[in-house]
C-alpha cells in the first residue's frame, strides 16, 4: 500500500506488604511524556517489595481495564492506565503489561479462536498507545437481521477494500459514490448506520481503523482516506481482497499486485506470529 505522507486531521489475600514508592514520573498523571520506562534492575527491586498476589491483582485489574475500554475500539494512552489503575505500581509497569500481554495470548491458544484472538499492541510507541486487536474475517449473513457490529464491519470493509485496490488513498467523493451505488446515501439518515458519514469520517477515524487525511492546496478544502493504524496490524487483506472479488465476480488473482500485496502481507504477519510463540 502507497505510504504517501499527508497531515492528518485526525487520539487480595496479603496485604502485609505494600509497593514502594516511586521517583520516576511526573508530577502530573495526565503528562505520560516525563515518565521514565523503568529498567530491568528497578523492576526486579519493585517485584521483591510485593507479593506474587498483589502482582497478580494488579494485573487482572489491568486486563479487565483493557476489555472494557477496548468494547469502544479507542485506542487506550499508556498515561491513562498510569493514572487510572496502575497508580502506585509504576515501578513494576512493564511487568504488568508483559503479564496482561501474555494472559491474553494464553487466552488466544487456549480458546484456539482466529476470529476472537486477542492481542494486545502497541500502535504509537512515541504516544505510547495501546489496542486489542483481533484477526477482523469477513463478515457473515450480511442481512437485515445482522447485529449492527456486523453491519458496521461489513461497511468498514467495503471502505478499506476501496482504498486497498486503488493503492492506498481515496478521495471522499469516491468512498460516498461507491456507497450511494450500495444504496448508501450519505445525505440521508441510514436506518442502520445511521449519520453514516460521522460513522466514517469520526468513529472508524477514531478508532483508527481509517485516517481522514487534508489534501494540501485545494479549494475548497477536500479530503481523502487511508488505512488506519488499527487496521494494518487487525485487518487481512487477503479477505479484503476476496470480498472485492467476490463483488467484482472475479477470481483475487485478477488483480495481480494486490493479490502480490495481500500474500505478501500475510506471510510478513505468520512469520511474526510463529516468532513471537517461540
């Protein structure tokens, strides 16, 4: 995919012993950028002052904080789970997230689920932003009895398939053509959808599944879509391209350098996958 760069528009049992305190941050809880990553050595101390049951709490607190924050699809700021559960256990922070990180992998292996296989990632190392992602399939039984993530799934993928066959960037007037084509209008109120254009333009934006880029020196101002952080680490785009097909009524290979592209994709992410189950 094109990597065109543009500016976006677009966020227990035993108490007995008690964590130590901590010099490494800031003042301010919401300021994550004077926070000091703890190193191995500090960590290793912070562990000998807690028990295995506290560590243990805190990084169940953690987790459930990750699955409720992440029902929205926002990406979760490292400076949010400071402030709001690790609190007094920053010393031992990047234990924590190893743990949560591996809790759900286990989870993964354990349920053995491709669909609903939770990983959590890092999407911005510098803002240090977290998601879960899970391997997005194909939508199945599109109809009007389907749940509205369904719905919207299926939407999402029309959009991201667009963008993917027409090399990286789309603009909006195209995205709104394709779906007034599918009898989505977007100057009418979807019964689904609803606002369908602040659908795409700020909760799929939001949650980072699409970026909504300004193209420079147009007037009026127009815009034009990309791939979003969430969807190149959550979305195949081998089944992307499979979906295009299927509409087109035409075999993947057709396109040969999306089909290159996808495949190419797909073996960087098993290979990533088998590394990290070493």
């Amino acid at each position: 995919m094109s990597q065109r760069k543009r500016v976006s528009t677009s966020q227990s049992s035993s108490q007995n012993k008690r964590p130590a305190s901590l010099s490494l941050t800031a003042t301010n809880d919401d300021d994550d950028s004077m926070f000091t990553l703890p190193s191995t050595s500090q960590v290793l101390k912070g562990l000998e002052n807690l028990t295995e049951e506290q560590v243990y709490q805190k990084t169940a607190e953690v987790l459930q904080y990750f699955l409720v924050r992440d029902q929205k699809k926002i990406p979760i700021r490292r400076a949010d789970i400071m402030k709001h559960v690790v609190k007094d256990y920053r010393n031992i922070y990047p234990e924590i997230i190893k743990r949560t990180a591996r809790t759900l992998d286990q989870v993964r292996h354990i349920i053995d689920l491709q669909v609903f296989g939770l990983k959590l990632v890092e999407i911005d190392t510098k803002n240090h932003t977290y998601i879960l992602i899970n391997k997005l399939e194909e939508p199945e039984g599109m109809t009007s009895s389907s749940g509205p993530a369904n719905l919207k799934s299926g939407l999402l993928f029309v959009v991201l398939g667009l963008i993917f066959m027409k090399g990286g960037f789309v603009r909006e007037n195209l995205i709104w053509n394709l779906l007034k084509k599918l009898h989505v209008d977007i100057g009418q109120k979807h019964n689904d959808f609803g606002d369908v254009k602040k659908l795409i333009t700020e909760e799929f934006v939001r949650q980072r599944y699409l970026e909504y880029v300004k193209i420079p020196h147009t007037e009026p101002v127009e815009h034009e879509f990309c791939w979003g952080q969430r969807a190149d680490v959550e979305v195949s785009k081998v089944k992307i391209l499979e979906l295009m097909a299927q509409l087109h009524k035409d075999r993947p290979e057709s396109w040969s350098q999306q089909y290159k592209e996808a495949h190419s994709a797909l073996s960087t992410s098993s290979q990533a996958t088998s590394s990290s189950q070493r």
